[in-house]
C-alpha cells in the first residue's frame, strides 16, 4: 500500500513539474529573431515587427507577469552593456504585455507603463548577455505589434 501512495504521489509531482516547464522556453529559437547589441548603438530605437500573443498564460511565470505568451522568446537580445539604461517598450493596437528573462535569469514583467495598453521594461544598470523577450496580450489571442529597444528614457 505504501509503494502505491508513493508512485501516486510521485506521479503527481512530475505532472506538476511538467506543467511548470511548459509555461516557457527560452532555449528555444526565438519567433521573429535575434540580435546582438551594444552600448550606443544605432538604430536607437531599434524596431521588430512581432505577432503578439500565444497559448501560454505568463501568470504561471515568476513575478507579476500577465498575458498570453508563445512557449518560444519573439526575439532575443545579446546585449554588450554600457553607462545606459535598456529600455524594451511595446506599442500595439491592442493590450500588449511584456515577459522578459534577463541574463541572471530573473524575470522582469509589465502591463501598461508605456501607456494605455503598451508595456516597457527598463534596466537602469543591465547587465550584458542574453534577454529572452515574449510580448504577450492581456485579453488573449493575437496581435500585430512592435517591440521597440532604446537606450533612450
């Protein structure tokens, strides 16, 4: 009986791990692509042209994250840093959120900062490496969007 409970208890732990780690992936190819940045570059802003949205609700994710996001990043960011904030912003007809995981691996997220429906997530001091960035919707569905990255408040 106790072998029963204990393979009936370790099922249901593995389950739930499963879900966990289905909620993203950042080693995924990212949906619209890549870049590698350094500090002061040019274009400022640099603009990408995403479809927001996904399956995936990022509440699942660490933080306060909100939105439907896909299970891949919509871009990645290589970042070289400087004296500069980094900046990622939204700008979308509809209600669009922002789910990004940082080079140390936490997770920063935001709904509305940049206005009525579109996000920003600033790193006053970032760090260099990898930014994995999901541009979710807060109603759901999809959505044409721009993901615009500065170095410019």
């Amino acid at each position: 009986m106790k072998h029963i409970i204990f393979g009936a208890a370790l099922s249901a732990a593995l389950l739930v791990a499963a879900g966990s780690a289905s909620a993203q992936n950042a080693g995924l190819k990212a949906n619209f692509g890549e870049i590698s940045l350094s500090a002061g570059f040019t274009p400022d802003p640099y603009r990408v042209s995403v479809t927001a949205g996904g399956s995936i609700d990022g509440s699942r994710l660490p933080g306060s994250c909100t939105g439907r996001i896909s299970d891949a990043p919509d871009f990645e960011v290589t970042y070289s840093s400087g004296s500069l904030p980094l900046v990622f912003r939204t700008i979308s007809s509809t209600d669009t959120t922002l789910i990004i995981n940082g080079p140390n691996g936490d997770w920063s997220c935001d709904d509305d900062s940049y206005g009525d429906g579109d996000a920003e997530v600033r790193f006053n001091k970032p760090a260099s490496g990898t930014y994995d960035v999901w541009i979710g919707t807060f109603g759901g569905g999809t959505a044409s969007a721009t993901l615009l990255i500065t170095e410019t408040p």
